[in-house]
C-alpha cells in the first residue's frame, strides 16, 4: 500500500539553509546537504529545496548544491524556485534531482508545464499552487457558498486572477505530476493546513496533492491526509526548530490508521 | 574479485537521472562509469540502465548513441544488467507509452509496458511495500513488504510469470521486480529508497561478484 509521504522543506539562498520570515531576516542554518542526509536519515520520505536566492547570479550554486545532496542522501530531492525554462529543468534533473516545482513561471507561461512534461515526463513536474481564501461575500445566501481561493505568485505578494481548483485543474491537463498545495492564509501561522482547500483539489485531480502551510503538530499531518484527501505533507519551521521529529509525526499517522514508512533509523 | 572493486557501466541516454544511481553504486561499493556510447562498456563487470520518462524517446536516444546493439548482445551474453524504471521496461518487447500508443522496445523479456490500471493517484508517486512472490538474492536481508520509492505511471506485464520477484500493489497488483538469468528489473528506484535500496544494490553487487567468479 501507497505510503502518505512526510516532507520536510528546506528554503536555500546562495547555496545554505536559511530561516526567516517573509524573506526578510535571514539567519544561516547550515548545509543543505548536511541536513537533508540528517532528515533523511530522520525517516524523511523526500526533501524540497526552495531555492529563495534572490539574484540570478546565485542560481549556479543550487545545481552545486543538487549534486552534493544526492551523493549523500538517498531520497528523492525536488528543487522549486528559480527554474523557467526546460533547459534550466534539465540542469536541476541532471545535477540530482528528481523533480522540479514551478510556480511562478507556471502562471506567467503555462506551456512550461507541458514542454517539460514531453521532454521528462510527468512525474518530474509538480506545479506548486499558493492559494489565499477569497472573502465571502455579505448576505445569507453567500455564508452557504462553498468556499473559494485565488492563486497568488511572488511569495503570496502579487494576485492573480485565477481561480486556485480551475488552475490546479489545468494545470494537470497541462502536464503536471503533482501539486503543491499552500494555503496563504495558513502558512507561517502554526493553525493547521486548510484542509477545505485539499479537499476541494484533491477531490478534483487524479495526482497526488503534497499539504503545505500551516503545520503545528502531528495532528495536523492527520487532518491533511483524513480531511484533506492529501497524498503528501510537507512543513519547514516545526521540523527545523525540532518541535517535532518526524518519526513523531509519523507515529501519529500510523495510530491514525495511515499507512507510513517507518524506518528502522528513525528511532525517536 | 581479487579485493577490487566492481566496475558498473550506467548507461547514459538523456534526461535519466545518472547523478544519483551512480552515487548509490559508489556507496553500495563499486565504481560506476557513466556510459554514453559503445566504447564506455569495455572493462566493465555490469550493466545499469537506469530511467525515467517516456519509452519512446528513450529508444530514440539509446539507439543514437549507438547502444541497442551493444546491450543486446550484453545480456544474450549473459552478463549482469539491471534494469530500474523505464530501463526495466525498456527489456520488454513493446510499450504502450508511445506517441502512437505502441513503441518497440528491446525484447529481452516477453511482455508489454501498459498503463496501470485502477491507480487511485495516477502518477504512482511515492514509497509502496515491494511483497516477495519467491525469495530471490536481490532481497536478502531486506524484510518482505519493505518500502521502496516508486514514481512512474506504465508498468510492464511479463508473458513469461516465472520471471516474477515481487508484486506491488496500487489500485491492481503489479510485477514490481523481475529476474530472467543475469537480468534483473525493478519498477522502484533503489538509488532513492534510503537504506532498502542500498541493501538491494549491494545485493546485485553480491550477483554479479558471484557471477564473475
């Protein structure tokens, strides 16, 4: 049986670890493949790298840093950030990766999704979807209305007109092999993953959906796959300022009855 | 093998992902060669064909850099290959991930690459038990149901079920390992699947050691 997957995510500028908040004080964590081999060994199903490194000269570093990572730690590894065209997709693949989110460039050039998916195929694209809640509008009638959410780019700062379970739709026609879901409303708040998002792409998309945003506690890793029909979970912060390890998170999941990988190293 | 280290040629058609199945052989103890053409298999003590992507254009690719033939006559000779992902598909006769719906393949095993059916995700991504049908060497050491790391949406169907190592199950049970000879075959990555996949691999090493003795 399918295990749901733990992610832990790992935001990189200029080839380190970096911890901040709305890409403003930024402190060095460390080597990313360092801590990627700790997670790893830690029992972590996959490692995403943001690459958050803000000029374009930077980018040659992260293709250093793939190939570092996947000489030590044996998992698979998916690069978001920074990569607009199949030939920069290429690059990341062939430096280590197996797969490359893109999100930004996705909105502003659809196709991309599609040419990458002809020239690697499907299962290395995932289109990652940041979505804020679109207020409700006033009276009765709108209270019953389902919920609605729209897609926002550059780190949640500029909107887009596009309706987030219309663009996760289309973004598998055009050739994604899965989504990273964010709640914007969620992400940095520690109040758990929108699971009314999930739910509402999960129910509409035959790829797996990988929860993000909002992650407190291992429950909520629960909530994401029970009530949000996610795949995957991925969380940053509370992995990184080791509030829960990831054999506890797993261990939640399992006495919830969700089949996870439980490794022998993991311990506790 | 007089204490040296196994030579392992990884064969090298385009987009596979040669970075990491070349570090996990070096980690499982061999030096791997990258091989992309003919003259990179000589001296060599197995073949890995590793991949991900579409059955169609990576014959295209194989074929251009002039390695059908070589690793034809490889594994009639044979010698140890292991095939991972689209490579294990590759051995059978034809796929149906063509641009056409049919694309030709190298027709070391019997069988054909369809599309998984009934797959409640569709690609098959992610860590999925592996279930022995028979005990094999590949699996040593290695606990029956271990997760290994998939990620693919076309499986090949063996004519021949007595090739059958293992079963996976998404949606329908499927061959998710195969052994005919010296030729092994894994839909799962090993070079992916932490401390499984190492096993595994020092495991084929231990074959082909074994065999070249």
């Amino acid at each position: 049986m399918l295990a749901r997957r733990v992610i832990p995510c790992l935001d990189v500028a200029n080839g380190r670890v970096v911890k901040g908040t709305k890409f403003v004080d930024l402190t060095d964590e460390g080597d990313p493949a360092e801590l990627a081999e700790r997670y790893a060994r830690e029992g972590a199903d996959e490692i995403v790298f943001l690459d958050i490194t803000a000029a374009p000269e930077g980018r040659g570093t992260m293709l250093e840093v793939v190939r570092r990572t996947a000489s030590r730690a044996f998992v698979p590894l998916t690069v978001g950030g920074g990569v607009r065209t199949v030939t920069e997709m290429r690059d990341v693949l062939r430096a280590g990766a197996d797969k490359v989110s893109f999100n930004t460039a996705a909105v502003a050039d659809p196709d991309l999704l599609t040419d990458c998916a002809r020239k690697f195929g499907s299962q290395a694209v995932v289109c990652a979807i940041d979505a804020r809640r679109l207020p409700a509008a006033a009276g009765n009638a709108a209270e019953m209305a389902p919920p609605a959410w729209e897609v926002v780019t550059h780190g949640g700062r500029q909107a887009t007109e596009l309706e987030a379970v219309a663009w996760a739709v289309r973004t598998v026609e055009l050739g994604a092999g899965e989504l990273l879901v964010t709640s914007m409303d969620r992400d940095g708040t520690r109040s758990g993953f929108d699971t009314e998002l999930l739910r509402a792409i999960s129910s509409r998309v035959r790829v797996p959906v990988i929860a993000s945003g909002g992650a407190a506690g291992p429950g909520d890793f629960v909530a994401a796959v029970r009530d949000g029909g996610a795949d995957a979970v991925l969380a940053a912060s509370i992995f990184h300022r080791r509030m829960h390890s990831i054999a506890a998170v797993k261990a939640a999941m399992a006495a919830a009855g969700l089949p996870v990988r439980i490794t022998e190293e993991a311990g506790s | 093998m007089s204490g040296s280290r196994l030579r392992v040629a990884v064969l090298d058609y385009g987009a596979a992902n040669m970075v990491s199945m070349s570090q996990a052989l070096v980690s499982a103890g061999a030096d791997a060669v990258v091989a992309a053409g003919p003259s990179d298999l000589s001296g060599v003590d197995a073949l890995v064909v590793p991949g991900v992507g579409a059955a169609a254009p990576a014959m295209v690719h194989l074929r251009e850099r002039g390695l059908v033939e070589p690793l034809l006559e490889w594994v009639r000779a044979g010698k140890p290959c292991l095939g991972i992902c689209l490579g294990y598909q590759l051995f059978f006769d034809a796929s149906d991930e063509g641009d056409a719906g049919d694309a030709p393949t190298l027709g070391l095993l019997a069988g054909r690459t369809v599309a998984l059916e009934d797959a409640p995700t569709l690609p098959h991504i992610g860590w999925n038990s592996v279930e022995a049908v028979k005990p094999h060497p590949l699996f040593e050491g290695i606990a029956d149901g271990s997760y290994f790391y998939f990620v693919h949406s076309f499986v090949p169907v063996p004519a021949d079920k007595s090739v059958v190592v293992a079963r996976t199950t998404h949606g329908r049970p499927f061959v998710s390992a195969v052994a005919s000879g010296s030729l092994y075959g894994l839909q799962f990555h090993p070079e992916k699947s932490a401390a499984a996949g190492h096993r595994l691999l020092v495991n084929f090493l231990g074959l082909v050691a074994g065999g070249a003795a």
